[in-house]
C-alpha cells in the first residue's frame, strides 16, 4: 500500500513538473503571448507590434506598428544604436538600448508603454572610457535575467572584448560603468552575445588556435562564463560553417543556439541561420550544425537576430554594411521547418539595428 500511495505521489509530483514546464514556456515552447519591439534609427522611437502571431499570420507588404514610444532620451543618447543593441528583461519588464558609442537606456514599465515616456520610466548611463579598445564600435546585447548582467560586446582593429554589466537592472542615471571584460586571449571580431543562467555564448570571427585545433585560426563559437572562457568549451573549424557577422540568439526552453551568417560578407551560399544544441560545447571541436534554417538568396543579407526565449519565435534583420534596412523576417516555430516571412515595417523611411522579442507579452 505504501509503495502504491508513494508511485502516485511521485507521478503527481512529475506532471506536476512537466505541466509547470509547458505553461512557462520551456520544452513546449508555443507561439502566443508574443510582443515584437524595434528601434526604428529613423524616427528615434521604438516600434512595438503587439501579437507576433496576427502579424505573421497577415505577414504581406507593410505593416504599422501597435505601438509607438518615444522619448527625447532616444536621440541624445541612442544617435546610432548598435547592430543588436536592443535586448529585453522579460522579469521585469525592462528594454535595453545600446548605442554604437556605448551609451545605454534604460526603459521601464515596457509593456505598458504607449507615446511619449515619462522621465520617471527612463534611465540612460554608460560605459567607461577608461578600458576601451582604440577606436572600437559597441555591437550586440544581451541580458541574463537570471543573474541581472548585461553583456556587450566591443570591437575594433586592435581586439576584442565583452563588457560584463552587473546588477543592470538598478544602474543608476547617468552612472558609468567601469570596465569587467571578458575576452579570450587572440580573439578578434567579437561581434555576437547571448547569455542566459550563467552561461555566456560569443561569436568571434577570428583569432589564435584552440586546443587541439592547430591548423585553424577562423571563426569560433565560446561557451563560458562572466569570468571567462575556457578553451575546450569552443566550437571552431570548416564544418562549423560560421561566418561574420555572427549575430546570436538563444532559445533558452529548448537548449538552441541561433547563429546568424550574413551571406553576402562571408561569401557563403547555403542556409545563413546556424542552429547548434549548447550540449555540443565541450565536445569535439569541429561540429557542424545540428540544422540550418534559411534562404541562402531571400536572407543572404541576414544580420541580426532575436529569439523569444521560452517561446518559439525567431526574428531577423537586414544590413548591408553599416547600412539599416526597415526588413523583418519572421520564423514561427523555426524548428519545425517553417519558411521565414517578411514584413516591411511601415513608415516606408523606417530603419532597424536592433530587434527583441517578450515571450511573456500576456
């Protein structure tokens, strides 16, 4: 009898487990709930659709956003957003802007936004001078909800570094934030960033031999932490495929890592969308992908992305250069096969360097 009530405790306590997990998004994903934001250079305004899923659905032509918010913030300190600087805290409900410059901003109450914020629902600080790299440009952003860091990546001619922002969230205004980098020793081109749980993923488009990997010095994939990368947690070699610029999106439910190849620069003619498992960091070094996504033709100009996170959404952007385009692509449960859709944002002037995706939207 005891064994009998303890079995169905124990299966109770698993579907209990199992439901806990499908409803917050973790291994089921699912596609509704989904908000879009996107910085629009342009207009100096955040551009927000409202249900990801009515938009791809009637994904033909232009499309005008739900939302639009401003803020007179936006243009002294946002001039020239980074490729990639808008990420989101989906805890708290906060957005991030990242400036090219190293200026960041700070947006509160996001989902309740609507028009002109007030200056209470804004705070814009930046990072040190002090610690730079000679003559670099600031590029992706991400945020690990978890331990509330945001990591920036930097780069220039001379290197390349990622900025560690602890306690992000409560950054007072006009702070500066002195420098903690992360870096491995050779790196060069450091352009993409995820983290989520502790785990720091970046993309470097070149640098010294890893590990056993001897004969090859081009583009990587680390794994690491706040404090650093250590060597064997690296994914280099011709049968990665990587290529610049290497912008990265992490679908955290699921355990993906999104890698986006922008085709044109890289001289790449298959699938620019890269997808590894983050079990595969450790391994063997030269992996290719679990799976590619993509057109080579319809996105070889792909060189943002975004994910949803705990939902399964991806979204794209196009560049050319240091030159923006008003181009979304949008993959609706990417992993199940489903080609992407592309909506042109409306105003027709709109230009995009960053999106973010809030899986936790309703």
């Amino acid at each position: 009898m005891l064994q009998r009530i303890l079995t169905g405790v124990l299966a109770s306590v698993l579907l209990l487990a199992v439901g806990c997990k499908e409803a917050d998004g973790g291994f089921s994903g699912g596609t509704t709930g989904v908000a879009l934001y996107a910085y629009d250079s342009t207009s100096s305004s955040i551009f927000v659709w409202s249900d990801l899923s009515t938009l791809y659905d009637n994904a033909s032509g232009s499309a005008a956003p739900s939302k639009t918010i401003t803020s007179s913030v936006f243009g002294s300190k946002i001039a020239s957003l980074a490729w990639g600087g808008l990420c989101f805290d989906r805890q708290n409900g906060y957005l991030y802007l990242v400036s090219d410059a190293g200026n960041i901003v700070r947006v509160s109450n996001i989902r309740s936004q609507n028009g002109a914020l007030a200056s209470s629902d804004v705070v814009s600080f930046s990072l040190s001078s002090t610690g730079r790299l000679s003559g670099s440009t600031f590029g992706q952003a991400s945020l690990d909800i978890q331990s509330d860091t945001l990591y920036i990546t930097e780069n220039s001619s001379s290197g390349t570094q990622i900025w560690v922002v602890a306690n992000a969230s409560s950054q007072p205004q006009s702070a500066s934030i002195t420098l903690q980098a992360l870096s491995a020793s050779g790196d060069t081109g450091g352009t993409g960033v995820a983290a989520s749980a502790g785990a720091v993923y970046a993309f470097m488009l070149s640098g010294d031999t890893v590990g056993t990997v001897t004969t090859y010095t081009g583009p990587r994939l680390r794994r690491g932490t706040s404090t650093g990368f250590p060597a064997a947690n690296t994914l280099i070699g011709p049968a990665t495929l990587l290529g610049k610029y290497g912008s990265l999106a992490l679908d955290t439910g699921n355990g993906y890592l999104f890698v986006a190849r922008h085709n044109t620069d890289a001289g790449a003619t298959t699938a620019p969308v890269l997808v590894f498992t983050t079990g595969m960091f450790g391994q063997a070094y030269d992996q290719a992908p679990s799976s590619t996504l993509g057109s080579a033709t319809d996105q070889a100009d792909l060189r943002v992305i975004a994910h949803a996170g705990t939902k399964d959404w991806l979204v794209g952007l196009r560049g050319n250069g240091d030159t923006a385009y008003g181009t979304i692509f949008l993959w609706k449960s990417p992993m199940g096969g489903t080609a992407a859709r592309t909506l042109t944002a409306s105003p027709a002037t709109s230009l995009f360097k960053g999106v973010a995706v809030d899986g936790n939207a309703s």
